[in-house]
C-alpha cells in the first residue's frame, strides 16, 4: 500500500451552536414571509386574471349566442317563413356547449325590458322586468362588449354584458355573479392556502426538530467538551497521547498532550504525515510497513516504541499502541491508538540494565563464591568461584535449577563444622567452616533475604587455616622459648655483670691505647731529624760512588752495591717520610698554609716528577685540564696528594697502559679524576686502602713493594680540605680515583686542621 501523499490542514469555521439556530429560525422566517408574500401577490395576480378571462369567455359566449339568434332569426326571414319568437328553446339552441359553466346566465329580453327566456330556465328570471333585477341604471338598448359590474336589487354584485339583436326585437343579456365568477379562484386559493399551512406546519416541525436535535446536540457538545477536559486532563496526568491517523486522506489527529510532550505549540487538531514522519529518528522509520501489515491483516495490533525529536532538539522515546477502526466509508481506514512517553522509562531501564551488569560483573570478580536463591530455593545466580569451589559442571548453574539437583552435582566437603557468628548465632541465618578435597578450607556465611530467599557467600580461609596452625605451633613453641628464657636470664644477669667488667676494663685499656698512640706518634715526629740525617748522608754518599767523583771504584760489584744502598736508601728515607707524615696528620701537628692556586699547575708540577716514572714503566700519561680551575687549597699537601695517587697509578699499571687524568668544575667546588688500565682490586679489599699500613698483597705488589701509607696520607690530607676520595676498581681492568673538591670557607678548612 501506498500512503497518499500529505494533504494542507483542513479550514473549518466554527459556529457556535446557539447563534446557528438563530440563523436558521430567522432564515426559515424570511422564508415563511417571503413565501406568503409571494402567494398573496400571486393570489391577487390570479384572481384579476381569472376575472379578467371569465369575463372575456363571457363576452364571447353572448356576443356568440347573439349572432346565432340573429342568424336563426335571418335565416327564418330569407325564407319566407315567420320568424321565430324569441323563447327559451332558441335561446338554448344558440348557446354553445359550455357556455353556462361557471354559473352564468342569460336572459332574452324584449324592446320593453320584460325577460322572455333564461338559460338556464332555473333562474327564475323569466317575466320579470331587467330592472327589476339589475337596477334602473341598465337600459335594453345597452350594447357593449366588456363586462360591466352591477348590484341587484337584493344586494348580490355580478358581471353584466348585453348585445342587441341587430334589426330584431329584443336584446341577449349575459349575468354572472361576482361569487360565482370567483369560486373556482377560491377553491385554488383554498388549495394553496392548504398546502401554504401544510408547508407551514412541515417547515415549523423541521424547525422544531432542528431545535430539539441541537439542543440534543448542544447537550452532547457540553458533555463531550467535559469528557474531552476530562480525557485531557488524564492524558496530561498520565504523560500520554490519543491520535487517529486517517490512512486514505495522510491526516493525523493529535491531542492536545501530544503536542506538549513534544513540546511543540498547538497547531490545529490535524497534522500531516509528512510533519510527523520528518521528527522520526532514522532507526525508526519504518512505520508505514507496520501498518501494510495491519492493511493485509497480517498483524491485529499496532504496538511499536520508536524515537521523535522534541522542540528542543533531544529524542523522547514513545510508545504507540493502534488498531484499524472504519472511516467514512470503506476505503477511508483509520489507525486509532494512544501514544505513551516512556522516555523516563527507557532512561530508568538502561539504568537498572547498567547497575545489573556492574552488580553481575562485581559479584563475578569478588574473590568469594557467591550464589543466590529464591524464595523456591530456586538458583538466581551464582558466581564462576562458586562453580569453581563446588567443582559444579555448567548445566547445573543456570538460573531457575533447584536447591536439590544443585546440591546433588556439587562435590561433598570433607569436614564441615558450624561456627558461631560475632555477636551471637543471627536468627535468619548460619555460619560454617568446609573443608573441600583439594585442601581447601571455606567459610560460608548463610542469610536470608527480605523476600523468603537466602544468599550464601563463601570466602576461601584456606590461608587463615595454615596462619591457624602457625600461630598455634609459633604459640608452643613461643611458650617453649619464655621457659628457656627464663632459664638464660638468669644467666644473662650474671653476663651482664661480667660485660659491666669488662667494660670498665676496656675503658681503662683504650685509654691507656690512646696515650700509647699518641706517645708513639710524638715519638716518630721527634725522631724526624735523627732519623733523616744519617739517611741523607747515606743517600748522598751512595751517589758519590755512583757518580766516581774521587776515582774509580775498581770493581763492578762496588758500582752494583753502590746502587743498591742508593735505592735502599731512598726507600727507607720514603718509607720513613710516609711515618713521620702519617704521624703529624694524627697528632695534628700539620700547619696548612691555604691560598687560591689552579689544579692545573698543580697537576703539571706534580707531572715534571711523574712523568720519567712513566716513560720508564713505559705507560702513557693523558691530561683533560681547563685553563681554569681555581680552589683554595694547601698546595704542598695537594701536590703530595697527586704525588702519591699518580705514583700508585703508574707503579700499577702494567707497560702499554695508560693513566687519564681529567680536572672539571663541579657544582660545588672542583672534581678530579685519575684512571688508569693497571691490575685492578677486589672489591672486598677496596675497604682496606686508606687504611695505615694496610695493603692489599698480591703478587704484582709484593714485587713493588711499599709502606701502604701513601693513600691513608691521602685521604687524610682531602679530607683536611673537606674533600673527599672514592676509589672503584676492576680486577684486570683498572682503577679510578676521583677526588672531589669543595669551596668550603678557610676558616672551615683551618678549623678541620
């Protein structure tokens, strides 16, 4: 089917019932008048014609009459016969055959007014005198062709026309009373005055009915205004609709609450199905093939949800529910139906729809088993650690399966104990403890619900079981512990007697380890001089050998001894600076002479010392220093430090290798960095440099030899400077030292000294 294109809205003009019964009262009154107007016009139009006509067939019928008598009479004469007299049987002869209609009558008078003849002979005129009859004022010689109106002498009026005789005696009078001239006219008035009345009489029960019908009507109008009041006010109470969708004309009728739940104003009762069709959403546009359905009988319903667009440019949500009514006629079908607002409804179903799928998804990811039963100890639901717990196969999890077959397929626990519930056994309830045969150990909490149901949740407890156990075996065994505590306090107390002791003696004892340090350390600084002098002498009197300055030795072994007192001698005398030195730094007898120099010289004067060392050793020395690096430092202590950093570096490092040495600004102060390729350490031995007279043996040192005072003397002099020294080494890799300056201020550094 085909829906016919929309029609414009219909124009109505709306009368009200009241002024339309005045119309039609006063149109039927102008009617009534007009219509007896009309027929007294043509009553009195009619009667002067039918007077004017039986007058005129009067006149002819004497006139007539007249000429027959006379040609009676002449015809009589011709032929030599007597005429005739004048009576009534010639009278008779000469009138024609309808003369005497209508009541007229003629009479036959004489030269002397006498009446010889009437016809009809009835009128019982004959031998009396006209004038007797018709007045003085009418004379026999009277000769006229029109009727003449005259009053008997009894008072009755009659139309009179006279014709002489010609050369005859005598005159023919014709007589017809005015009543009997009018009688036919009356018996027509009479006639349409009838129908005048039955009309009358027809038209005032119309009008009658008329009135009674819309006073009918008028009832019914109000009674329908107040069910249309009520049926809107209860479709505005109840967010709904009434329409009626004429299919044949494409007209829909809409309630007044249709508009306002589309918020639109109201246009009329009517709109067309394109109006209506273009508010539908995309989705749902497919209305017209429901309702071929309802055409073809292939459906009995229209019951559709479907989405309009509101004034405001939002989609409501309706529901339609139709079905076909007849029309006018058969081909005019109409859908009739009400229409809901279920847009709250949809909004709230989608919000119980959401809330159902985060409670299933919760319920399904709370790690304990959880199941739900009706008030039948039907199953609702149950979560997948529920089936998983109960070693339940699938078939028996879905929804509506009994408390029995569930319980049935579910595995038996191994123990199962009730257990009271905090705070007393709860009456719509229960509490107990299952242990599954996998080990596993449950508590399922039992409740009932508002509705007859209960829910029952199982949480696995299998690791508060095992803590259980622990705390009991921890509680023995903690019992166990306080009895032999108690028993070693005893003892304890008696230790602690004896640690009080030892204490006081340790005390006693560090003291005196402190003076005999500090006696030590006085005795080597004094002992400097001493110690140097006859050193120096055997130093230089060593070189005077080497150097043959008095003449030759004689004998090679004297040069080879002679170098080896001069290397003896100079290791002695290092290894004796290294103790005095050491020995200063921990009386604090070193005097730090503080000024502003650059690590760079520094480093290039430590390097004029150096630098032979390692063209000997064969290992090449890199430098990475800015053009300024300025710190405030004691530059003899500094040099001494890159001294014996430098000398450790080259001694270590096997020939071919290589020492980096890189001076940069720190951020709070200077940084320097030695690196080299040499033999590495431990890592577990790296705690011991720096300590005095510490060394870490291997075989590569043993043949270097040394005090082990040279990175002690070090970090001691760094950190006089508030600096510090770390060292990171890999064995067969190598060795860094990075030194690290601050910019600390020289009443610090003095103070530290």
């Amino acid at each position: 089917m085909r829906l016919p294109s929309p029609l414009p809205e219909r124009w109505r003009i709306l009368i009200s019932e009241k002024a339309l019964r005045r119309i039609i009262t006063g149109l039927t009154a102008v009617f009534l008048a007009t219509l007896c107007i009309s027929l007294f016009s043509q009553l009195l139009q009619s009667r002067y014609s039918h007077m004017t006509e039986q007058n005129r067939f009067s006149a002819l019928h004497v006139q007539l009459a007249a000429q027959n008598i006379i040609n009676s009479l002449a015809s009589d004469s011709a032929g030599g016969q007597t005429a005739r007299p004048l009576n009534g049987d010639l009278l008779t002869q000469s009138l024609a055959a309808n003369a005497l209609d209508e009541d007229r009558v003629f009479a036959l008078v004489d030269n002397f007014g006498l009446v010889i003849a009437t016809a009809p002979a009835a009128s019982k005129l004959a031998g009396e005198r006209i004038t007797d009859v018709l007045g003085t004022t009418f004379t026999t010689d009277s000769n006229w062709q029109n009727m003449r109106l005259f009053t008997f002498t009894n008072g009755d009026s009659a139309f009179v026309s006279a014709r002489d005789l010609g050369n005859f005696p005598g005159s023919l009078i014709v007589m017809q009373k005015r009543s009997d001239l009018l009688a036919a006219w009356w018996t027509g008035v009479i006639r349409l005055a009838v129908l005048f009345v039955v009309t009358l009489l027809v038209l005032a029960m119309l009008a009658g009915a008329f009135h009674w019908q819309a006073a009918k009507a008028s009832e019914a109008d109000a009674v329908l205004s107040i069910a249309t009041e009520r049926l809107d006010k209860a479709l505005d109470r109840s967010n709904c609709g009434m329409w009626d969708w004429n299919l044949a004309e494409g007209t829909i009728f809409w309630s007044k609450s249709m508009f306002e739940i589309l918020g639109m104003p109201p246009q009329g009762s009517f709109l067309s199905f394109g109006e209506v069709s273009a508010r539908l959403h995309a989705e749902d546009s497919n209305i017209e093939g429901m309702v071929e359905e309802l055409l073809r009988g292939q459906r009995t319903v229209f019951n559709r949800e479907f989405r309009m667009r509101h004034a405001d440019g939002n989609w409501i949500w309706l529901r339609a529910r139709a079905a076909l009514a007849p029309g006018d006629t058969a081909d005019t079908p109409h859908l009739i139906g009400i229409i809901f607002d279920i847009t709250a409804q949809k909004l709230t179903d989608k919000l119980s729809h959401d809330a159902e799928l985060r409670l299933k998804d919760a319920i399904e990811n709370i790690s304990e088993a959880f199941v739900l039963w009706d008030t039948e100890n039907r199953l609702v639901m149950c979560n997948s650690k529920y089936q998983q717990f109960h070693s339940l196969p699938p078939a028996s999890c879905v929804p509506g399966t009994p408390y029995a077959v569930v319980t049935q397929s579910a595995k038996e626990p191994i123990v199962r104990q009730y257990v009271p519930t905090v705070g007393g056994e709860h009456p719509d309830g229960k509490s107990l403890e299952v242990q599954l045969g996998d080990g596993r150990w449950l508590q399922i909490n039992e409740r009932r619900t508002r509705d007859g149901g209960f829910v029952s949740v199982g949480t696995d407890i299998t690791a508060l079981k095992k803590q259980e156990e622990r705390l009991l075996l921890s509680e023995r065994t903690l019992m166990m512990t306080v009895r032999d505590l108690q028993k070693e306090r005893l003892s304890a107390d008696q230790q602690s007697q004896r640690l009080a002791e030892l204490a006081d003696k340790y005390a006693r004892e560090k003291t005196r380890a402190e003076s005999a340090n500090r006696s030590k350390s006085e005795f080597l600084a004094n002992m400097s001089h001493e110690l140097r002098t006859p050193l120096n002498a055997i130093i230089g009197f060593s070189e005077v050998m080497q150097e043959q300055m008095f003449g030759p030795l004689g004998s090679e072994k004297y040069m080879e001894y002679s170098h080896d007192i001069h290397r003896s001698g100079q290791f002695l005398l290092d290894v004796i600076n290294d103790i005095l030195d050491m020995s200063k730094i921990e009386a604090g007898r070193i005097e730090m002479e503080l000024t502003s120099l650059s690590l760079s010289s520094v480093i290039t004067d430590v390097m004029r010392l150096i630098g032979p060392r390692a063209a000997k050793g064969k290992v090449d020395i890199v430098l990475d220093l800015p053009k300024a690096c300025d710190i405030v430092a004691d530059k003899r202590a500094l040099k001494q430090v890159f001294i014996n950093l430098l000398s450790n570096a080259v001694k270590f490092t096997p020939e071919g290798g290589q020492v980096k040495i890189t001076v940069s600004k720190s951020r709070d102060g200077a940084k320097v960095v030695i690196a080299d390729t040499g033999i590495g350490i431990p890592g577990n031995d790296i705690e011991k440099l720096g300590r005095p007279f510490e060394q870490v043996e291997n075989q590569f040192t043993k043949s270097k030899g040394g005090s082990g005072l040279g990175l002690a003397i070090s970090k001691s002099l760094v950190d006089l400077h508030t600096g510090s020294l770390d060292i990171s080494s890999t064995v067969g890799i190598g060795t860094t030292v990075t030194v690290n300056f601050r910019n600390a201020p020289e009443s610090a550094i003095l103070k530290s000294a």
